[in-house]
C-alpha cells in the first residue's frame, strides 16, 4: 500500500521549497554604503574653519592623463547640492567656511566616480513574448561546462569626501595629511531625484557616524 | 544550491524504488532555529527546507541510513553602522545560510504495546556542506565549509497504513569548528512522513 507517498512527497517538495527562496534588496537604496575613517591623531576639536571647491571632480582613471589642465567635472546638478550639503553639514557641526585663501584648517577635496560592468546573464523570461511553448523556468544550464563570466550588469557610483590637513601641505616631502575620509556608495541608476535623495541621506548619515567631528 | 535542486528529482525516483526494498524512506519539513554561532548570524527561525532519509532495517527494531537535508536560514538586518577601529560602514545586510547534511545514521524503535505509536531515538555521523553568504551593498561576503556532523534525533511514529506512518521528530544537526567557519548548529522539529518499514 503506496500511493500515499508521492503525494506527501510532493506536498512536502512544494512546502519546503516552492516559491519561497528568500529575497534581497527591493530598492537602490537599500545597496547604498556609507563608510568613514579618521586619524584618532588629529585634534578636529581645535580646527575651527574649512574650504571647499566649487565643482566635484570626476575621476576616471588612477592617474591623470594631462597634469596640469582641468579635469573632468561631475555636472552641476549634481555636484552643487553635494557640496552645499556638505558645507551646511560642516556648519551644523560647528565649522566656519571661509575662502581658499584665508588659510582653512582644513580643505575638504569632493570626487565622484562611476563603474559600468560587463553581464553575460540575463533571465530566460526576456524569450517569453518569441520563444515556442516558453514557461517560466529557474534559470539557464550549461550542460557539461561553464556559464559564461558574468559579475554585473548595472552602474555604480562613488561619492569620495577627503579631508585635507591644511597644516601638512607643503611640510612633508609632498604628502598631504588626508584626516577624514567618506565614501558613499551604491548604484547610480535612478531619476536624478531619487539618486539626490540618496546621496543626500547617506552624506547626513556619514556626519553622523562621525561625531568627532563635531565641535 | 542549484546542484541540490538537481539532485531532487533523482531523489524521487530513488525514494520510489528504494520503498520497495526491505527499508524506508522518510521525507520531512523542518522548521529550524538556529544556535550558537548560526544564531549570533541569523537568529531568524527557518520554515525553508527539506530532509530524506533513506533507512535498512537492520533488526526488528533497528534502522541504519543516510539522510540528506536543505535548510536556508535567513536574515535580513535594517541599515546598521558596524564600526572596527576608527572605521565605520553604514548599510543593509542580507544574510543567506544554505546548509546542506549529509549523515549516516542509525534509529532504535523502542518496544511498546501500542502498533500505532513507536518512540525512537537515534544517532548520525557526517559532514554539513555550509554556505554563508552576506550581501553588503554592492558587496558579497562567501564562505564555504564542509564542517564535521554530529545529529541526535528523538522521535515518534504514527502508523497510518502498512508500512506507512507520520512522524515527528526533534534533530540537532551539531557541525564542528572548520578554518574559516565555526561550527554550525540549529535544533530542527521535523514533520514527516515515512514509507517502507
């Protein structure tokens, strides 16, 4: 007497295991990272002003092709409400901004970079509305060698803040004291809004895992 | 993982011919809750997997067997700051435990009046193929282990048919320090259903 067995089999397959693979991320912002790091030598207690450039910088390669020219900038919409949140950041935490030349404490350097990759892997739904007797299917299988490489197939983004030990420059053969850094982060797809929004709350965020900085 | 899911419709058959033999197959949902170190990771409660076991009767009341298992244990941890040294990172984890044991085990049925009901305990030996995956931002943190395996169980038959029955059932899978994991272990209640005797 059998019969009863597949059927639990199968009630037991499609229990454990139908449909209910766990989930990641739903939103862009939920791949968003906010990192900072700062020298517990410096005494930002004792700084009391800063500047900042106009533009934010776009980095595209490790060395600069020209030296000596302008390099590529990020655009405006995006760059001038980075900077003027950071400077109302810096402000809050009891910072005063002055020009360039009035000698800072310390100068905070803004650059931003983006990374597109290469993705050899795509869902077998994109054949639904072509491909013969297509049903929905877990995936593609390579029988007897390997998927092609794949890694990603979005765009992303880096918002990379430095802080400059204004003290430093020139007095050590060249190095420039970099006192506190902060990167943000995370795919840079989306409506310009919803990236600024983004980048919004993370740089907050980034002021406020850093409250050393706080005078 | 995908392997596993390979596996599954083998397994069906062999469940299928194996029943016929003088043995059993069992298959169960475990619901999992993670211990130890699995807990300090994920201290979620899994309701994500399977088990089969497939046992010889080797007495009246004895069974020897082996016994392959999924579990997915899961967690997904709200935008934290994790801070090391001077450093701080601000982000949303995703946290994925696939663990898959494999145990050959051995059942005592203990004796009892009632043909219904039977009480068993029993012991298995073997390794547990671990995968812990932390997704961090654009970022994915992977290890793999195969972790040496104790698993105690203790359980009950109910006798549905002839050679079929319900069980339920508690198991500790107990897997061993490895280099780069520590051990991984969850207590499991196991709703199954067995065929063969």
């Amino acid at each position: 007497m059998r019969p009863l067995f597949p059927f639990f089999w199968g009630l037991f397959a499609v229990a454990s295991l139908g449909g209910c693979y766990p989930s990641g991320p739903e939103y862009n912002s939920d791949l968003d990272l906010v990192y900072t790091n700062y020298s517990s030598d410096f005494g930002f207690a004792q700084k009391q002003t800063f500047a900042l450039p106009d533009s934010v910088i776009e980095i595209t390669g490790q060395v600069l092709e020209n030296p000596g020219t302008r390099p590529a900038m990020l655009s405006s919409t995006y760059a001038i409400p980075i900077l003027q949140q950071l400077a109302a950041n810096m402000t809050k935490y009891g910072w005063t901004q002055v020009d360039k030349t009035n000698h800072p404490d310390v100068i905070l350097l803004v650059s931003a970079m983006t990374t597109t990759n290469i993705y050899y892997y795509y869902d077998w739904d994109y054949w639904d509305w072509w491909y013969p007797d297509y049903y929905p299917s877990w995936g593609w299988y390579y029988p007897g060698f390997y998927y092609p490489p794949y890694v990603t197939g979005y765009k992303s983004g880096s918002v990379f803040i430095q802080m400059v030990d204004q003290s430093t420059v020139g007095a050590q053969a060249g190095n420039i004291a970099i006192v506190w850094s902060c990167i943000l982060n995370g795919l840079a797809q989306g409506g310009t809004s919803d990236i600024l929004s983004r980048i919004s709350t993370n740089l907050n965020q980034a002021f406020t895992q850093s409250p050393y900085l706080k005078h | 993982m995908r392997a596993f899911l390979l596996f599954l419709p083998l397994a069906l058959v062999s469940a299928g011919a194996y029943a016929q033999s003088p043995g059993n197959c069992m298959v169960s949902y475990p619901i999992s809750f993670p211990m130890g170190n699995l807990h300090d990771y994920s201290s979620n409660t899994s309701f994500r997997g399977i088990s089969f076991e497939f046992n010889k009767k080797t007495s009246p009341y004895t069974t020897a067997g082996l016994e392959v298992g999924w579990n997915v244990f899961y967690q997904h941890v709200d935008k934290k700051v994790y801070q090391e040294g001077t450093a701080s990172i601000t982000g949303v984890q995703y946290r994925y435990t696939n663990a898959v044991p494999i145990i050959a085990g051995v059942k005592y049925y203990k004796k009892t009046g009632s043909k219904a009901m039977r009480p068993f305990v029993g012991v298995g030996l073997g390794t547990i193929y671990v995968n812990r995956t932390t997704d961090f931002g654009l970022y994915e943190i992977v290890s793999d282990s195969w972790q040496f395996a104790l698993r105690p169980e203790v359980g009950i038959d109910f006798k549905v048919a002839s050679a079929q029955a319900f069980w339920l059932g508690a198991k500790y899978m107990w897997g061993f320090n490895t280099s780069n994991l520590d051990g991984q272990q969850w207590l499991s209640i196991n709703i199954g259903f067995r065929s063969g005797l």
